[in-house]
C-alpha cells in the first residue's frame, strides 16, 4: 500500500514539473530574437574571399529568407 501511494505522490510531483517547466520554456523563448515576421537591419557577411556581402544584395521582389541552422555535430 506504501508503494502505491509513494508511486502515485512520485508520478504527481513529475507531472507538476513537467507542465510548469513548459511554460518556464516557452517564457524564455519568447524573449529570443526578432518576432516572427520582423524585419532586420541589412546584415553584411565577409565572404571566404574576403570580400563584404549585404542581405539586402540577396533579396528577391517578395523578400529574402535567412535560414540558420545548429550543426547537430557538437
């Protein structure tokens, strides 16, 4: 009977930080970088010859999408 209770108090308690760690989480994202569909000052990158190159040099008649990507590789 113990066990049983024991187990339920354990399973309550993981399941109480598991939902406020969630919403911890996503108050943190929200304070990351521009919102969704803001718009950035022009970036200018050193190209590998060393010569400059703006965002703005990139973009099309309906905008320019900047994609970053993590290496999964650490």
């Amino acid at each position: 009977m113990k066990f049983f209770s024991r187990l339920r108090l354990a399973c309550m308690t993981l399941a109480f930080l598991a939902l406020s760690s969630h919403a911890d989480a996503d108050e943190y994202a929200d304070g990351w970088g521009p919102a969704v569909g803001s718009t950035v000052g022009d970036l200018v990158f050193v190209g590998a010859d060393g010569s400059d190159a703006a965002l703005s040099s990139f973009q099309g008649e309906n905008g320019t999408l900047l994609f970053l990507n993590r290496s999964a590789d650490w």
